[in-house]
C-alpha cells in the first residue's frame, strides 16, 4: 500500500500546482484529465520500478505464424538483452529458423529519448548495415508484430491515461491508456491490462493510425526468475483486421548469464553462438 | 562382433570425452542449389554455349564452439558443379577458422571473408577478399583469405589489424562460358610485382566507429592488388590473357549517415601502384518508406553516382570502368510471412553508351526452401566499354535453394 501512497502523494502535489496556474480556469474538467494522466504514469512508473535490476538475460523465442486458414510457419530466435544503469537496454537478436536466414542478427541499443541505435548483419555477404529506427511500424519477420512491439520499455515514450479498473481472468487489473510520443509509431494508443498484485502487463489493445482496433496481444504463463522478475512464457498476438495471429512461446529464459557489453558490440553481431 | 564392439569403445570413449573435457557444442547447416541460366541471344564468340547452362552447389556450414562460444572453429566450404563452363566448375573453402573472444579483443585466425564498405551499386573499399568472377556476375561473391585478424574493442572503436599471408587469384569464364570477352584469361602463367608472388605477406589496419547517426571506418591497406591487369599474349595458335597483379598501398574511407528513412551513404579510396596513382568514390542514398499503400510492404529507393580521378579509357589508357556512372535502384519488400523481395536496378554510363538494368527477386517457399530470379540486360554501342563485349549476354537466371 506504500504505492497507493506515492499516488496520492504525487496527485495532491499536482492538483496544487493545477490549482495554482489554472486558478482562473474552468479547473475540475482538466484536474480530472491530469489526474488520469498521472494515475496512468504512476502505474507504469512502478511497473518499470519493479522491472530494474535484473542485470542480463538469455532466452529462445519461437515464433509460430498462423494465417486465416490455419496454416503455420515457425521462426526461432535466440535473444541477449543487457540491462543499462541510464538509458535503454541493449539486446542482441540472432535467428535460427527458417533456415535461409540462420545466421541473421539484429542489434539495438535502445535510448530513453530519441531514435534507438540498430544494425542489422547480414551473414551471406557477412556485411553489418546500420538501419534506420524509423522503420518500427513495420512487421518483425513477417509476423503480427511490428518492430516497436519488441522494443524495451521506457516511461517517456508514451503519455498516458488512467482508464479505471476491470477484473481480467479473475485478476483485479488497472486499465491504462498509452499515447504513443514517437509520429512514427504504427498505433495512436494502446490500451493496457495491468494486474494489481504483481503490475505485469496482462492484455494490450493496439489501435492503427486510424484509431480503429488493428491487435489484441494477450500475455501468458508468468514465471518469475532470480526472486523477482516475472517474464511471460507465452505471448499471442491477434490481429482483427487481417485474421492473422502470431505467438510467442519463450524458452530457456536465464538471468546473470554472465553477459557484458563485449556480448552487444559490432563484433558480437557476427558471432555464431 | 569386434567392429560392434570398437564402435560401441568409440562412442562410449566420444561420450565421456564430451563431458570430461571442455564441453563442445556442434551444429551444422547449410545450403543445397539448383541453378538454371538462359542466355538470350546466342554466343559471340567461338567455343562459347548457347541458350542454357544448368549448375548444382553445395554450401555447408559446420561450427563447433567451446567456453560458452568463447572459442569457435566455423568450417565452411563450397562447389558448384556448371554443366557448360569448366572454369565455373569449382571448389572454395569459404571460411575454415578459429575464433576468439576476449573482453575487448578477438582473435581470429585462418580462412575467412571480410566485407568492409556501406554503399550497394559498388564495393570500392570491400579490399580484403578476392572476387569469385565465375560464381556470380555482380561481383559479390568472394573466395576465402587466409588471414590472422586481432580486433581491438575501445571506447573511441573498433580497430583490426590483418596480416594476410597469400593470395587468390580471381576466377575468369572459360572458353566454353558466356559472360566474358573475346579472348579467355589463362589461368596458368600469372604473374606479380612482387618477388615473393603469390606468397607476398599483405597487410591492412581498420578503424570503424558509431557516433551518434554516423557509422564511419578508415583503413590502410598494403599488399598485391587484387585486381589483375589482363594483357594480350600469343599462345600456340591461341591468343590469351595473361594476369598480372601488382603491389598496391591503398587507403579507404566510408561514411553512413542514418537520418530518420533516408541512409546517406559514401565510400573513397586512394590507390598507389607502381604504374598509376588514383582517387575512386561511390556515393548516394538509400530512402525506404515504410507500408506502401497502407499495406505491409516497403519500398526502398536508391541512386548512387561512381567517379574515378582516371576517367574514361583511351588508346593509351584503359581508365576506370565506372568514372562517372549513375545507378538506379527500386527495391519492394512484401515483408510477408515468405519474405518475398523485389530489387529493380539500372546503371548508366553518363559519358558512354553502356547501361546495365538488373531485376533480383527471390521467396521463401515453405520452411526451408528459396526461389530467386535474377536478370541482367547489358547494352553498349561503344567498343571501348567492357560491357559493349558482354552486350549478346543478356541473361535470366532461376535458382532454388534448400536449406538445412
């Protein structure tokens, strides 16, 4: 209930400062407007909180891509992510499956603010490109997740707005709204399901550029490593528009793996392991 | 019964010795191909096929690592049997090396490839390997280099230093091949400036950083040129050319700068021969809109000009085959589940009459296999254009792949 707290803390610092500049304003329909706005930060700032510290992780992600009639495609990834003290974390992503881009590897240093940092190496002319960021709208692999689906999470990247309460599959959840800052973004929000207790995102919503709902990603299976991390085991990812879905099943999750930055440098990407 | 008995010693000795020693992990892949090319018009010249030229090639890859892939040996040879040019014929260790990884250093040792370099129509400062005339007409297939390479990891970048101890010669059509000129390279009786030949020790040293939006990298190179000269000798009734590869100094520059859907992209060299001094540069840009007509799709537009300080040939002078060329490119990427692309290019000559248009497309079929189509349509009206020898072997290739 310490959190609780906090909120009420932090919303009666704001409704001060409301109060004070917008004193000659018509000022309860716009309190009411920031409050949501500040519930909806408060939220995702513990739920960020409560994600720090976890240092480096290993995993297997299997993509399986289904279409309309049923037919299915699998991709296998393996993926290194490291942790940094001040800005976005850095990860590595390698694909195994399908087999004509073994090899492949993607590396991002993701940034608090502004563009993240990516290059792409390419082991059949075993050449590293810088790409552009700007591409995060895009589908990742051919699946129904776009590129900033995969991207850490980082406070400043959205603004949000507390929609209230729901049970989800017998869980009590807050429901937040997420107003993408970045114009390239694919969505102009994303509604969150996060649970009370533990603060894991348990359902999004994505609506498209035209506000219409485009996705329905659904979380599954929390396991929580190393005393207090909690990773999903699975992640389904249904898209409304065009009868598609993708899911994510990861594998071999393992924490202090004993990686360091030497495992997320330029060399690294052309590494096979 | 002894053999059952020996196999059953070897595998339980294979089998304590992957625990007991260092836990070494191995996997293999690869690819397996088909390739069928047609030739538009029929050959030019003597002993030269007609029509079509069928080829099978074999690309595995096998990889052992130890000390969680702090250590890793990567094997990777390859043949490619053609069913009209001996010379396309022919087999190449890609890559047979040892790799390993310090904190901020590396160590790799024996045969690989190495690819340096940021722009798409040319590959100025690509140095280090040889090219594979034979493998493919676009000159990005590479054979493999010995080589030592320690690379140094530091805060202002990443520095390697190359000692390349011999050198590969590079594949020509043969007499029985299209896509070559009237007189076939001799593959015997080449020869160097240098007096130790092929067995000339090179060297080269590379920096390469990332500073905010610009990718940058600077290298010099010492060694035998990679690129022969080719000269006109009289063997028996049959006239040849005769390689000759000379020493060369050459130092590289490239530059990317990523700036939101647009990459700017610029390479330079300078070479230093005994017989000729010269500046080369590639530069343009690469612009990709992404979701094309509200779909998935993107399309990527690219144009790059290519200047050489040695200009167009002459009686006297061969000049630089691309002095001031400019290259279109289109490329479509469905971003669909079969990663199907499509890569439209043309290259012009703006001083002569030469013009290349290139189509590339390829798509995963199922799992594990891959269909491309590549087209080159060559013209030229001026004979002091290579391509004006090329100009009967417009061509359509199909390939399919299976990998494992």
């Amino acid at each position: 209930m310490k959190l609780k707290t906090k909120i009420k803390a932090a919303l009666a610092t704001l409704t001060l400062t409301t109060t004070i500049t917008l004193a000659s304003f018509s000022a309860v329909a716009v309190e009411a407007d920031t409050n949501a706005e500040v519930k909806g930060k408060q939220i995702f700032t513990e739920v960020k909180r409560r994600d720090i510290g976890w240092g480096n992780s290993k995993a297997d992600m299997q993509m399986i891509l289904s279409n309309k009639h049923g037919q299915k495609s699998i991709r296998e990834i393996k993926i290194k992510t490291l942790e940094q003290q001040n800005d976005g974390d850095k990860s590595l992503t390698v694909f195994n499956k399908p087999r004509d881009v073994k090899g492949t590897a993607f590396l991002s240093y993701s940034h608090t603010t502004g563009a993240d940092d990516q290059w792409l190496y390419m082991p059949a002319l075993k050449r590293v490109k810088r790409i552009s960021s700007r591409n995060k709208s895009g589908p990742f692999m051919g699946s129904e997740f776009a590129f900033e689906d995969f991207s850490s999470f980082e406070l400043n990247k959205y603004r949000y707005n507390f929609l209230g309460e729901e049970q989800l599959d017998g869980k009590d959840c807050f429901k937040v709204e997420q107003f993408p800052v970045d114009e390239n973004s694919g969505y102009t929000r994303r509604v969150v399901w996060v649970d009370k207790q533990e603060y894991r995102e348990q359902k999004v919503e994505f609506y498209d550029r035209k506000n219409a709902l485009l996705k329905t990603l659904t979380f599954g299976g929390y396991k929580q490593f190393i005393g207090n991390f909690w990773r999903a085991q699975s992640m389904n990812m249904v898209n409304h528009q065009n009868g598609k879905s993708t899911e994510l099943k990861w594998l071999n999750y393992a924490f202090d793996t004993g990686l360091t930055e030497k495992d997320f440098n330029r060399n690294a990407l052309k590494r096979k392991n | 019964m002894s053999v059952i008995k020996s196999v059953r010693t070897i595998a339980v000795a294979a089998i304590l010795l992957s625990h007991t020693a260092v836990a070494t992990e191995f996997e293999y892949s690869g690819k397996v191909g088909v390739e069928q090319r047609h030739f538009v018009d029929d050959s030019q010249y003597t002993n030269q096929f007609d029509d079509t030229q069928l080829s099978f090639l074999v690309n595995p890859e096998l990889y052992w690592q130890w000390n969680d892939g702090d250590d890793s040996v990567t094997f990777q040879p390859f043949y490619r049997y053609d069913s009209q040019d001996d010379e396309r014929t022919h087999f190449d260790i890609r890559e047979l090396s040892y790799l390993h990884v310090g904190d901020d250093w590396e160590l790799k040792a024996g045969i690989r490839k190495e690819y340096w370099g940021v722009t798409e129509f040319q590959h100025l400062v690509d140095v280090i390997n040889q090219t594979d005339g034979v493998d493919s007409f676009d000159g990005e297939q590479k054979l493999g280099q010995q080589m030592v390479n320690v690379s140094l990891v530091k805060d202002w970048g990443i520095v390697d230093l190359y000692l390349l101890p011999g050198f590969r010669e590079r594949t020509f059509s043969g007499e029985e091949g299209r896509l070559r000129g009237p007189l076939t390279v001799d593959n015997n009786n080449v020869s160097y400036e240098s007096s130790a030949g092929e067995n000339h020790l090179d060297f080269a040293a590379r920096w390469t950083h990332s500073m905010g939006d610009f990718d940058v990298g600077a290298y010099w190179f010492h060694g035998t040129n990679r690129d022969p000269q080719l000269t006109a000798t009289q063997e028996g009734e049959q006239q040849l050319l005769r390689q000759y590869y000379n020493q060369m100094e050459q130092l590289g520059f490239d530059l990317q700068a990523t700036k939101g859907d647009f990459l700017w992209k610029f390479e330079t060299i300078f070479r230093s021969t005994s017989d000729e001094d010269f500046w080369a540069t590639q530069a343009g840009f690469e612009y990709t809109h992404v979701g094309i007509f509200d779909s998935a799709a993107d399309l990527g537009l690219l144009l790059e000009h290519s200047w050489d300080s040695r200009g167009e040939g002459d009686d006297n002078s061969a000049g630089a085959a691309m002095q001031n060329d400019l290259f279109f490119g289109s490329r479509i990427a469905l971003n669909d589940i079969q990663s199907t692309e499509l890569l439209l290019g043309i290259g012009t000559d703006l001083q002569h009459s030469a013009t290349m248009f290139m189509v590339e497309a390829s798509r995963r079929l199922g799992e594990s296999f891959k269909a491309s189509l590549d087209v080159r349509i060559l013209q030229s009206s001026d004979s002091q254009e290579a391509l004006y020898y090329l100009r009967n072997d417009d061509h359509l290739g199909l390939t399919l792949e299976w990998y494992f």
